[in-house]
C-alpha cells in the first residue's frame, strides 16, 4: 500500500505523514516514509526545474512501490505537484491512496516553509510564482490544513481511509502486521 501525500511546500505534509507513520507502527503495522526534504537530501539535492522534478518524482513513486511490494506500507510526502505522476501512480501501484492537503494562500503565506513566499525570495522555481501547479484532480482524500486544525484528526481520517481501502481486499488485509 502506498499512501501518497501532497500539497504546496507549507500545506503540512510532514507534520501530518510523522505523526501518521507513529500511529500505524503503534498499531504493529509495518511502514516507512519517504518525505520530499530527506529523499532529497540523500540524493545530493536535485534541481528544482520542471524536468529534475518530474524525474525526482518517479523516484518517488518507483520507490515506494518497492517498499509497498515488500508488505510494507509507504508514506510519501511530496509536493510532486504533476498529473502525470498521478497517473502513473494509478495505473502502477496496487493499492494507492492519494491524499491532498490543502490550505488556504493565507495560512502558506503565514507559514512561509523555507522562505518560498516571501516578496524578497529571489530564488526561481517556486509553485504558483513562476511555475504552474497542477493540483490534484480526483484525490482519494482531502484533507484541510488549516492553522491550528488538529493533526490528530487529519491523522484518524487518513487512518481510516487506509482500513476502509485495506478491508475491500481480505487477502491484503493483514499484509502490513508487524
Ligand atoms: N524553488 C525552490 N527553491 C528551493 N526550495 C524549494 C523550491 N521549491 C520548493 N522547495 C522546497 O523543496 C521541497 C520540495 O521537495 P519535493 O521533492 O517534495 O517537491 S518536488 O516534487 O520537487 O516539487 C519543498 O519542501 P516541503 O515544504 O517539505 O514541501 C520546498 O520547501
Ligand atoms: N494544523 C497546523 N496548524 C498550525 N501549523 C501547522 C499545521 N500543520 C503544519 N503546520 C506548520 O506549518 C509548517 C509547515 O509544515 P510542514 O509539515 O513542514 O509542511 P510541508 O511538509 O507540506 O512543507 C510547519 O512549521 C508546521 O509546524
């Protein structure tokens, strides 16, 4: 099972993906995230153009599907903001759960994730500056990241929408136990 979790830098997806990867392996589950800031980091920081995105992006999804094929569920926090890779997931992955959290500008104003938005920012490549967002069309679910919403809540939602897509399926249904 993948869990694939995106949103603008700022939108909350690590916050929300840390505390949902306790939360599955209190619940003896096996799992593992891969979150965009470290993955990146391990791989000597790739670019940020459109092209070195996309790439960096079937990493993600390449990964991901290794670790979801080893009975392992995969969280992946990404901003990866590209129907193609949505698609690919879909076509791809057995087991894919896309969830979008979504905040208004206001809060990623407020919130500033390493500096992106400020006026003064000079650097290029930012999402809705001087690059297009494709936000995701059919997520499986929404989640609203507003300030101060509880973490805890998003978390039981996205947990539940993980029990709900794991119980259609009895066979997969106790794949993930540690
Ligand atoms: N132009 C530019 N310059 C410097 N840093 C930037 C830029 N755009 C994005 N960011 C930061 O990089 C994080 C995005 O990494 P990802 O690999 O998840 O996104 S992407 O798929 O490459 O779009 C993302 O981290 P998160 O905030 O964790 O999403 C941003 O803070
Ligand atoms: N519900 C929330 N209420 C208030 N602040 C939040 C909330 N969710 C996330 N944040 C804060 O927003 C900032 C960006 O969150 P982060 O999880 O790093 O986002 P992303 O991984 O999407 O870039 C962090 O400082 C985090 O503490």
């Amino acid at each position: 099972m993948v869990i694939w979790i995106t949103g603008l830098p700022g939108a909350g997806k690590t916050t929300i993906a840390r505390q949902l990867l306790n939360t599955l392996q209190s619940q003896n589950l096996h799992a593992n995230l891969l979150d965009g800031d470290e993955l990146r980091s391990v791989l000597d920081n790739p670019g940020y153009d459109k092209e070195s995105r996309q790439k960096l992006a079937y990493v993600y999804s390449g990964l991901a599907n290794l670790i979801s094929s080893q009975n392992t569920i995969a969280i992946v926090a990404t901003v990866a903001m590209f129907d193609e890779i949505r698609e690919w997931n879909r076509a791809n992955i057995d087991n894919y759960l896309e969830v979008f959290v979504k905040v208004s500008d206001d809060d990623l104003l407020k919130r500033n994730k390493n500096n992106l938005y400020s006026k003064s920012n000079k650097k290029s490549n930012v999402y809705g500056k001087d690059i297009p967002i494709q936000l995701p069309k059919q997520p499986d679910l929404i989640i609203e990241n507003s300030n101060h919403s509880s973490i805890d809540k998003h978390v039981e939602t996205i947990v539940s929408s993980f029990r709900l897509a794991n119980s259609k399926g009895e066979d997969t249904k106790t794949l993930w136990q540690a």
